[in-house]
C-alpha cells in the first residue's frame, strides 16, 4: 500500500485509522484493479490476487473483477508470496516500497519497519521485491511488473533488469511525494501490466545460487536475543544472526519466522 499513487503517511496505510485509511484503501483496490485490467488486455485469463499490507485485509473484494481469487488475511507461512507455484506464467508486484535505509522512498522499510534494520541474502542487500522475486524464482515464475514510487522502481529495475516499472510518484525523503493523480496513475499502471505480459518472453526467474546465506541486522539486540534460539541461526554481532541452506524456499520461512519471533521482542 506505501506504494499507491498519494500516499506518503503511516496514517494513510493504518487499518487502525478511521479518517484516511479508508480513502486511501480505496486507491490501493482500484491500482490492483488496474493492473488485472491491463494483464487480461494482453490475453491473462487466471489472477490470483494476495493482499499482502499489513493486517493482509485490505483490498477491497467489490473493487475487483468477480471471477478473480485472492488469499486474504495474515500469518501466512510465506507471507506476501503465499499461493506462488509453478503453474504461474508471471508476477506482479503493485504498491511496493524501497528498503530500509533508502534515501528519498516513501515509507521505505524491510517487511517490518521496527524489527529489520537490513537483509542480505549472499551478500545482496534485499528489499521485499528481492525477497519475494527470489521465492517466485524458486518456483520458476518471474516477476515482470513493479509499481511504487521512483525510488522503489529504480532499486528493483536494478536487480531485475527485464522488469517493467511504473512510477507513480517521486519520494522528497520519507514522507513526502510529487505524484501522478491516481486516475493518471491507474491508467500508467493498466498500461505497464499489459506491457509486461507482451513483454513475457524477454524476462526470467530471479534467483540466487546455492548455498545461500541470510544474514539480518535487526533494529535492536533483544530482536537478535530471540531470533538465535530458533534452531540453524547463528548469532553473528550484537544485533545480527546468520542462516544457511540450499532451498530458498526454507531460507524465506526461516525469514519469515525471524521476523516474527524477532518481533516478539518488542512487547516490553
């Protein structure tokens, strides 16, 4: 959702906030709309949708097209990449955002702004389009649209190179954004889907080579105190641990139990 044209708020994109998250819910249903929109121009007949921002309850179902699933709600074993497969032709990713520590992008964090401080997968510094293209690879399903601010597109294009982007805003530092109004913004992005399906044939799975090494850095030591207890990670600073295997698919569910184990450690 940090990724929608206008937003630039903690407040828009809070399930918890009566005024502007609903508004803002809104654009984010009719971005995802577009994109199918522009997907089936092209010739996709099946789309599965998963909501994938916080509480993973928020796209609006009467804002979609009616012969379209979505897997909705959270504590998804493989979070924002669950129900990925190989009968998958592509992927897209909409209403995405830059890592943390990335200057000028919008909301910019690594899946949970109070537990990750950095992520490294053999030494690649990872954002969740890294994380979750590196899933898709696994299944041999590239991931071929990326919707978000300029910065978000930018530091994406420059892993996955065939990707088609659609910036739908400029970042001025974290909180603030030069966007497209989202009527232009949801025709940009009908337009970038049906692209990037054209375009199918030129992209491919992302992925790393075996073995692989998941390094995190958490925000605080406690989260790093916690997140060693679970059995294959290894403490590797004050607030850094280490994880190793050859199937991404198990390193990413190490990750995902990392980060939520590691956030446990914030209830004080």
């Amino acid at each position: 959702m940090e990724g929608t044209a206008a937003v630039c708020s903690w407040q828009q994109c809070d399930p918890d906030n009566l005024t502007e998250y609903p508004y803002y819910r809104h654009l984010m249903s009719l971005e995802v709309r577009a994109a199918i929109e522009g997907a089936r121009e092209a010739g996709v007949m099946e789309v599965l949708v998963n909501d994938s921002h916080a509480s993973m309850r928020n796209v609006l179902w009467n804002e979609l097209p009616q012969d379209v699933r979505m897997i909705y709600g959270n504590r998804k074993p493989y979070s924002m990449t669950q129900g990925l497969t190989p009968d998958f032709s592509a992927a897209f990713f909409t209403g995405y955002h830059a890592p943390a520590g990335e200057r000028d992008g919008t909301l910019e964090h690594t899946y949970t702004p109070s537990t990750i401080y950095n992520v490294r997968v053999n030494g690649t510094r990872c954002s969740e389009a890294t994380l979750n293209a590196a899933l898709a690879g696994s299944c041999g399903v590239p991931v071929v649209l990326i919707t978000g601010d300029e910065t978000t597109v930018e530091f994406t294009k420059s892993q996955l190179p065939w990707v088609t982007g659609v910036a739908v805003k400029r970042s001025i530092g974290k909180f603030g954004v030069d966007s497209l109004s989202p009527e232009a913004a949801r025709k940009a992005i009908r337009e970038g889907a049906a692209t990037a399906i054209e375009r199918l044939t030129q992209a491919r799975p992302f992925t790393f080579a075996p073995p692989l090494t998941l390094e995190i850095d958490f925000v605080l030591t406690e989260q790093a105190d916690f997140v060693e207890l679970i059995p294959g990670f290894e403490r590797t600073g004050g607030r850094s641990v280490r994880f190793q295997h050859d199937d991404f698919a198990n390193l990413f569910r190490a990750f995902v139990a990392a980060f939520r184990l590691g956030g446990a450690a914030n209830q004080r």
